[in-house]
C-alpha cells in the first residue's frame, strides 16, 4: 500500500477486501457435491483452496 494513500482511501480498501473474502467465502456453502447434506469432497477442496487463497494474499499484503 503506498504510504501516501488517504485514511479513507485505506479504509475503503480494506472494506472492500473484507466484503471480497466473505463473497468467496459464501461461495463455497453453494457447494452441494453429491446433494447431501454433509461435508462432501468439492466442499471441503473448495473451502481449503479459499482459504490458502485468501492466506496468500494476507500474508504477502496483495490486499493493501
């Protein structure tokens, strides 16, 4: 993030990757598999590819 960046400018960026995340997070209960209702293969591979996704971005600071 460059320092010179507004405090609004800032605020509304992390808003905007804080409503990012629950968007993908959120995708992911559309999984149904197989249609049961328990935790399926696509859901569980599905939420651990978001998850690291959104790990990587956090821990190299992409988000700011």
């Amino acid at each position: 993030m460059a320092n010179n960046d507004s405090r609004e400018i800032r605020t509304m960026r992390h808003m905007a990757w804080e409503r990012a995340k629950g968007e993908m997070r959120s995708m992911v209960v559309s999984v149904w598999g197989d249609g049961s209702l328990g935790v399926t293969e696509e859901f569980t591979k599905l939420n651990d590819a978001v998850e690291e996704f959104i790990k990587r971005v956090e821990d190299e600071g992409l988000h700011e």
